[in-house]
C-alpha cells in the first residue's frame, strides 16, 4: 500500500450548512446522480491525489463478470456526462 496525504474533501461535495460555506463554494456544482437521466454524474468525488484510481478489480468470473460490464458502462457514462457538465448539474 502507498502512502498519500490526507487531502480535505473536494468543495463541490461538502454540505454548505451555513451561507459562509456557500459562499466559498461549498456544495457548487454537485450532481445528484438521481436526478440526471443516466443516473450517473460526471463529477469527481475524490481528492485530486486520488482521482483516477481504480480500487476494484473484478474477475471474469460469475456475478463479477457483470459487474464488469457495469462498472465499464459507468465509466463511459461519466467520460460523456465530464465532457457536457452543463446538461448533466441539478444546481
């Protein structure tokens, strides 16, 4: 295992409880996969040192197989909804 800093959380995923925490961009752009057609949001939930890391690897074997099928179809999913942020926010 490597060691990384302990980044804080990205800003666009905190919880702006207060107006100061909105103000400073808590909370701004976050997706809610819900809402969004694909039920699959474009943004990134981990610290940049973190981003693009794949910590599950599935085998090709039994449920896993479709798991990777899914987890492939997320992956193009959220490539296309990166690409067009603006069709893809709730607010």
């Amino acid at each position: 295992m490597e060691k990384t800093s302990a980044e804080p959380v990205p800003l666009h995923i905190r919880n702006a409880v207060t107006r100061f925490m909105k103000q400073i961009g808590y909370g701004k752009g976050y997706q809610y996969a819900h809402d969004l057609e694909t039920k699959v949001a474009g943004m990134d939930c981990l610290p940049d040192n973190l981003r693009g890391r794949r910590y599950y690897h599935p085998t090709s074997e039994g449920r896993e197989k479709l798991l990777t099928q899914r987890l492939e179809e997320i992956r193009r999913l959220r490539e296309q909804a990166q690409t067009t942020p603006e069709d893809n926010e709730t607010g």
